[in-house]
C-alpha cells in the first residue's frame, strides 16, 4: 500500500522510514504481519500484542509503557484516522459514491455495489462501518487499483453526515428518503431532512439522485426517481410476485424491463435509486439486467427462510414507522394462499411521541391481509391498551419470545400453509424468534 504509506508520511512525520503496510484493522485479533492497527479506546491496551504479532505500525492516543519507533500516539486515534483516510482517497483516482436515507441505505448499497462490479473494480461499507469510525476505516481499505467505492452513510445527530462527507468527499451521492429514525435526538422530521441533506453541499446536483415521491426530498435539486409523473425517472408496470418485482424505468425515451429478487415496492425504489447510478457511470442494461439476478442482499432485509415447514420473512435488521409500513405491506400484499402473521417487535428512538407512533402503525395494520399480529415489547403493548376493543382483536401481545415460538407451533398444528414476518428494531433482536 505504497500510497497509504506516503500519505501517512506527509501528515506524520514520525513514522519510520521503512514502514510497509499490508492491511488496516481496529482489532488486534486480525492482525498479521505488517498490519497498521489504530487503537480506539479500550484498543489502547493491546498495543504490546498488536506489535508482537508483527503490526509494522500502531496508531494510539494514550501512553504506552513500552518503547519502539512502530508506535505513533496522537492526540485522538479516531481524527488522526479521518484525517489519514481523507488524505489517501484524494491521493487515489477512484470514485465515491455516498449513500444515506432514513430507511434502504444498506439494499440500495448491495444492489449498486453488485451492479457496477460489472464494469468496475469496487468496494463497498461492510457490516455496519457507516458511522465517524467505519467511514475512513472503509476508506483506507481501498486498494490502489480500485475504480469505486460505495459508502453507506449513517447518523443519529446533526453534523455526522457533514463530517462523513469531509472525509469521504464524495463524487455521487444517493438519499432513499426522510422518515422517522432517530427522532430521539433530532426531535422533528424536518431535522431529519436537515442532516440527511448535508451531503448536498459536496456535490453537483447532476450527481444527486434523490427521492421523489419523499414529500421533503422533493425539494432538492438533483435527479427525482419514483413513481410519480413529476419525477425525472419514472417506474413504472410495476408487478409484484411472491419471490420477485418487475418494473421498467425510463431511459431515452423508452421504457427498459428489469427484474430483481426482491420484494416491495421501497425495494423497486431503492433498486432503480442504484441502476439510475450505474447508469451515470455508463454501466449498460445488459450489465445492469445481469447483475439484478445476482444481488445479494445483507441478510435481515426482507429475507425469506424456510424452516420447519414455515415461511419466515426475516426482516428484523431495524424498523421504523416508515419502514414497518413498507414491510407490512408488502407482506399483506403476498402468499395468498398462506395463513398469515406479523411478529412485530418495539420501534426504538422515536422520542416522545413514541407510543402514539406505534398506536398509529397498529391502527393502520387492522384492515391489511394480514390475518394476525404477534407483538412483542414494552412500547407496542402500551400502543395497544390505547386501541378500542373492537381494533384489538388481530393483536396478540406477548412477554416472552418463548411464548411466541411456542404459539407458532401451536398454528403450524393447524395444518395450514404459514407465513411469518418478524420485524422489529435491533435492540429486540426479533430474528431470535426463527
């Protein structure tokens, strides 16, 4: 990584001269030899390990009660980390693209990864490396012969999408939409809307692709992709099918055909959110048709397990009140011929309306064809003392997820096809239920 190398010796000019770096880690256990290791926080106390395990360079903000030209203190391992990422994506020709939204952040990011490794060499955030730490970690993953990089972007404050994009200064830039995540801190939608559109001073309006049919992000000035006629890129024949959606999108003025392994609507947005990059990028259709039939989604988005006999549609990565909707429908929407559940688990950061949220989410499943509700936590059993007797009667509410299986099993009796989705916010680990 001869180029990190440099970088690194012009913002520091300690670092010894024969230095060479093969590989960047936070954690001391995936060290090898020639390793640069930052260590954040409690990071600090495997520097000894870090340099016996042959790391060629450690970066640390704490005294060390050890001697040797390898370690580099500064005065916080977390900015010097942003500064060295900044730094070497400038110093490489490669392109980044920036991704945030309130909800299809990581899908639109697997989807548009998979479509320009066609043409390009790429990389792409891992895991949940979206934050001040993950970002220029991502970063200084990039090898030098690499042509793109697609960066999720997450926040839950004003300012962390800004200071993600003075790191990561990206080139094209993507926002889902505007919904409900992190109003514990941001208090109002229209805050949402503030730090989402951060993003847009870094780049040119002709490299933002935006959602329309968003009420907020109408009124950003990029390139509009929904379903609405006011849009610049229209979807339109959208058709939905237990295991997939086809759809076509306009394009020099014509409509081209695709279809992806996936299901809902939100999904069809954030899928033409990704081709309507690619195609930025002068990826073909012929690519991109190929490569909508090999996405891989990060598990947790809607996926579909089959186990003992049941349907499940494990979508218990996170939820929203805008993203419980989607999957609600798009469940309701689906399997026909199955008897089906909804497990739903607490929506957490919502602030104080939060149990008003989760009423409203309720009262708005009652007429969907869903045939019953398994619900789980503190805040959706406090929504549903607030329903009138005559809304409760889907609604079954649970203290255990013990207790859930065990109803499961009990339906599974009954002989009839089923199908459950189990959703809820990360903190409740819903997918414990499968």
């Amino acid at each position: 990584m001869r180029i990190l190398e440099e970088t690194l010796r012009k913002i520091c000019v300690d670092i010894p001269s024969e230095t060479n770096i093969a590989k960047v880690v936070m954690d001391s256990r995936l060290i090898e030899n020639n390793s640069l290791f930052f260590a954040i926080n409690s990071g600090n106390t495997f520097v000894k390990d870090a340099l016996e395990k042959g790391a060629s360079l450690v970066i640390c903000d704490r005294d060390q009660d050890i001697s040797d030209s390898r370690i580099i203190k500064v005065e916080n391992t977390v900015e010097f980390m942003q500064k060295a990422a900044r730094e070497y994506r400038k110093n490489l020709n490669i392109k980044v693209i920036g991704i945030t939204g309130s909800n299809g952040k990581t899908t639109t990011k697997d989807i548009l990864y998979t479509i320009l490794s066609k043409k390009y060499k790429v990389k792409k955030t891992i895991g949940n490396n979206n934050n001040a730490i993950g970002v220029p970690y991502t970063l200084l993953q990039l090898e030098e012969d690499d042509e793109i990089i697609v960066l999720e972007m997450g926040m839950s404050a004003l300012g962390e999408i800004d200071n993600l994009c003075q790191t990561s200064l990206p080139d094209y830039g993507i926002i889902t939409n505007i919904g409900d995540s992190h109003l514990e801190f941001l208090k109002t939608r229209e805050n949402v809307f503030r730090a989402k559109t951060e993003m847009i001073k870094y780049i040119d309006s002709k490299n933002l692709f935006v959602c329309g049919d968003d009420i907020y992000l109408q009124t950003v000035n990029g390139t509009k992709i929904g379903f609405n006629e006011n849009n610049n890129i229209i979807i339109k024949d959208y058709k939905e099918e237990n295991e997939s959606i086809e759809f076509s999108v306009n394009c020099k003025n014509k409509q081209t055909s695709y279809i992806i392994d996936l299901n809902g609507r939100h999904n069809c947005l954030d899928t033409v959110m990704a081709i309507a990059v690619a195609r930025k990028l002068k990826v073909n259709d012929k690519q991109i048709q190929k490569a909508l039939k090999e996405t891989k989604i990060t598990p947790m988005r809607f996926e579909k397990i089959e186990k003992n006999g049941i349907l499940y549609i494990n979508d218990a990565y996170n939820a929203s009140p805008v993203s419980m909707r989607c999957s609600i429908e798009t469940f309701s929407n689906l399997y026909k011929d199955y008897k089906k559940i909804a497990v739903l688990g607490d929506m957490l950061e919502l602030g104080e309306n939060e149990i008003v949220l989760h009423k409203d989410l309720l009262k708005d499943s009652i007429e969907t064809d869903i045939n019953e509700f398994f619900i789980f936590g503190p805040r959706i059993r406090k929504a549903l003392d607030m329903l009138e007797k005559s809304d409760k009667a889907k609604f079954h509410y649970f203290l255990l997820k013990e207790d859930i299986k065990e109803a499961i099993e009990k339906e599974k009796k009954s002989g009839e096809k089923l199908a459950i989705l189990v959703k809820g916010s990360r903190g409740m680990t819903m997918e414990e239920i499968i």
